[in-house]
C-alpha cells in the first residue's frame, strides 16, 4: 500500500523506524502544525513487554499524534461479541 499526499500542503520533515514501528515527522501547511505518525506492528507473543517499552520511548511522548497500524490491541470480555470470546489478559493496561 502506498501513501499519497499533497506536497503542496504536506512536508515531510523526517522518516525513521525501530523494532516494530515506522514512522514520519511532518508539517501541516493546512493545519499550521507538526505532525508525527507512527505505524506500529504489534507482536501477538510478549505483548505486555513491548507495549511497556514502547510507551516509555520518547517517540510516544508527543502532543500531535497519530498511531495507527496492526497494534495487536484486544477488546475485553465486555466488548466482545459471540461464545468464543475470550477476555485478553492486557485489556486493563490498554484502556
């Protein structure tokens, strides 16, 4: 999948990646404001492990935003729907 968008109105400041994650610092002529998106790949395996790390890196830590991605993120029991559900162990630190 490609990502398309107006350089008139968008400028990419910065691309960059970790163990886990892309991601992009830009400017919104549009919206007057720097923007970071990260498109994170969860791990089905040690999920509590790096979300902790994740949310403790500095690249989180930031007022504009956008995550996005295959986050592996898993409704609780009350949100699921059927007779298979099944209660995620990680659903009360990812509220």
């Amino acid at each position: 999948m490609a990502l398309d968008f107006n350089p008139c109105t968008i400028h990419l400041k910065a691309s960059w990646g970790g163990a886990r994650f892309i991601s992009m610092d830009i400017y919104s002529s549009d919206l007057g404001m720097d923007l970071k998106i990260v498109n994170i790949y969860g791990p089905f395996h040690n999920k509590e492990a790096f979300w902790n790390h994740l949310l403790n890196l500095s690249i989180i830590n930031y007022d504009n935003i956008i995550l996005g991605g295959d986050m592996k993120f898993y409704i609780g029991f009350g949100e699921s729907w059927g007779s298979n559900a099944q209660v995620d162990p990680l659903s009360d630190i990812m509220e």
